[in-house]
C-alpha cells in the first residue's frame, strides 16, 4: 500500500508498535521516545507519564489556565500515548484527546485510566490528518504541543483553522508551531531524502521505525506566525487577545493580526525553534 502522505508514516509505524506491544512499559520503551525523546530498557509508563505532569504544570501556569480549569473542556491536538493527557483529564471537566492515530489514542484511554480521570475523557481520531470531528463553538481551550510541526504544512494550517472553529466564543487556543533555525539547512533537505525513502517498499517501512531515521524525516513543516496570521484573517477569525510567545530573546519578527502589532513575549521554557500563538476568542 502506498501512503500518501508521508510525514504521517512515522506515526503510524509507532502506532503499529504500540498497538503489538503485550503491556504499557514496553510501549513506552519501545515508542516513548517519538513524545519524549528518551530511551532505555528500564523506563515505565509511570515515568513516562510524570514528564507530562510537570509540562503540564508548567503550562497551564505559564498560559494562565489554571483557573478556567475545572469547568472547562480542553480539547488536546495530538495526544499520543497520553503522556499529558493524564494530567489534563485530572484537572480539567473534561478532556477530548485527538490524534491521527487510532492506536495512540486506545493506549493513550489506558495510559489515562491508570494515572488521571478515565470518565472525563473522551477520544477523536483525526482520520484524515486535519478535520477534527467535534460541533463548532463547543470547547473551551484547545492545546496542541510538538504536533503542529510534524504534520504536512497544510494539515497543520488546517488543525489551526480546526482549533478556531472548535473554540468557544470566549475560549482559549495555545497551538506550539516550528519555526527556522540555522540547523535547517541541513535538516531541511535531510528530512526530505528522508521521507522519500520511507516510500520505497520494504526499506521504508523498516527505517521509518529507528529513532534516527524518524528525527531527520518527521520535522515536516516550519510555519512562521505571519503565516499563520494571515491564515486566521482569511478566515475572519475574531480575536479578543493574541500573543505569540517565543523562546527568550528570540523574538520573531514583528507581525499583525487585522492591522494591529501582535505582542510578543518570553515564554522561559520554549525551545529555540518553537514559537506559541495564544489567543482568546471573541
Ligand atoms: C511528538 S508527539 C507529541 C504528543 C504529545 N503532544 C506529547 O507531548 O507527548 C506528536 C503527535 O502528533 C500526532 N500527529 C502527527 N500528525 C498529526 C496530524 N496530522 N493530526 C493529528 N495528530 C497528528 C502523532 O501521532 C503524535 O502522537
């Protein structure tokens, strides 16, 4: 079978890995990395799930989420194995984890019901990489983290659209893009080769499974906020506050959104080539 779009054939190669392995540890000892970037033949679920814990902390701190939580519905964008969906569903009403793949999400129901709250969540296959299933204006903060980045630069544009559709009126968006980085000179080209030989048969379907291979070929896209922006005025998204928030002294250049400057600001924990647009809806 050929598959089409090939910045998901990573995903769905850890996917079918996730779905063979006998418990919870091995899937994360065997897949973890592709949400955490570390291995070894000892990590466990429990471990792996504690690393989301504090993200998680440190985010909703950082976005100011904290106090909306309990009455709100937070809808994640690219869930995984649920390394902070458990956090999520512990604090918010209710948590929808969403993902492009169906194995990722059931392990993600078991990874929530040892280690958060199992009936505050709901799941959503994003089947076709960028329609997200759920009724217009009916959540009240969509989070997407180190998702964005590895989907097909239109999937990502059209998740975006997703998240603003989704969202209440009143509600929050906080989507974590990948922007330019020096190192991209070579990354760039050396994940394109890379994804062109995962679509050679048998070849392809091995590499796509080793760690080295999938960090060249999944970065698949660099969105910059202007981009984005454009994207969200086109289509005529209102918007009561917007930030873009960016790793420390690395500002991106300045943008607007309908005419007006975007305020930038330091976010202490960003990575260097990641940038955060945070709105509240009109
Ligand atoms: C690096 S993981 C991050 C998972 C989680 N946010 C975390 O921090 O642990 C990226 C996730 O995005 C999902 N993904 C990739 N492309 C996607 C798409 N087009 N739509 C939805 N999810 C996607 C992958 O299946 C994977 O679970």
């Amino acid at each position: 079978m050929v598959i089409a779009r090939r910045q998901l054939i990573p995903w769905r190669a850890a996917g079918t890995r996730a779905e063979m392995r006998r418990n919870a540890d091995e899937v994360v000892r065997d897949t973890g990395w592709v949400f955490n970037n570390q291995t070894g033949s000892t990590l466990t679920l429990e471990e792996f799930v504690q690393t989301g814990d504090a993200e998680v902390d440190i985010y909703l701190d950082r976005l100011g989420w904290n106090s909306i939580a309990a009455n709100a519905t937070l809808l994640e964008i690219g869930s995984g194995i649920g390394r902070m969906t458990s956090a999520f569903s512990r604090k918010f009403a209710v948590t929808v984890a969403t993902d492009v793949d169906a194995a990722f999400l059931e392990r993600c129901r078991e990874t929530v019901s040892r280690f958060g709250r199992v009936g505050s969540l709901r799941t959503v296959h994003i089947a076709d990489g960028s329609s997200i299933a759920v009724e217009d204006s009916s959540i009240d903060a969509v989070f997407s983290y180190i998702t964005l980045q590895h989907c097909k630069a239109s999937d990502a544009m059209r998740l975006t659209t997703e998240a603003f559709r989704i969202v209440k009126p009143g509600g929050y968006v906080a989507l974590n893009y990948r922007t330019w980085v020096p190192a991209d000179w070579v990354l760039v080209p050396a994940g394109i080769v890379m994804r062109q030989l995962w679509r050679i048969p048998v070849l392809g379907p091995r590499l796509s499974q080793w760690r080295w291979s999938t960090r060249f070929g999944w970065q698949a896209n660099r969105l910059d906020p202007k981009r984005i922006l454009t994207l969200l005025e086109t289509a005529g998204v209102v918007l009561d506050d917007i930030a873009i928030l960016h790793h420390p002294g690395k500002p991106q250049r300045p943008v607007t959104f309908k005419g007006s400057t975007v305020i930038q600001r330091d976010l202490d924990v960003a990575n260097k080539s990641h940038w955060w647009l945070v709105a509240r809806c009109h």
